[in-house]
C-alpha cells in the first residue's frame, strides 16, 4: 500500500511543471529573435553601408573645404 501512495503523490506533484513551461517559453522567444534577425538583418546592413557612403561623401564645413 506505501507504493501505491508513493506513485499517487509522485503523479500529482507539479512542482516542476513552471520551470519546464519557463524554458520552453524563453527557447520560444529566443528562436523568434533569431530568425528577426536572419531576416531583417541583411537590410540593416545594406542600410549602414549607404549612410556611410552619403557622409563620408559630404563637406563638414571645416577646414579648407572649397
């Protein structure tokens, strides 16, 4: 009869249950940042590279700038 209540108590305890529900809600998020970033990363860099072309292609207004 020990072993019997054993597995009942055993089978009804839920103490882990929020830190398995936790993880599998961060590794959610986390693969959802991820594949965010394959996406629009790409553009965010093609965007960079041409506002470093347009200032370094302007007059700073110092100097001996004709």
């Amino acid at each position: 009869m020990k072993l019997r209540n054993l597995f009942k108590s055993f089978r009804a305890d839920e103490s882990g249950a929020v830190t398995v529900d936790w993880v599998v809600l961060t590794a959610a998020i986390v693969g959802l940042g991820i594949v965010v970033m394959n996406t629009v990363g790409g553009a965010i860099t093609g965007l960079g590279d041409e506002i470093v072309t347009d200032m370094t292609a302007m007059n700073s207004g110092y100097g001996n700038n004709p």
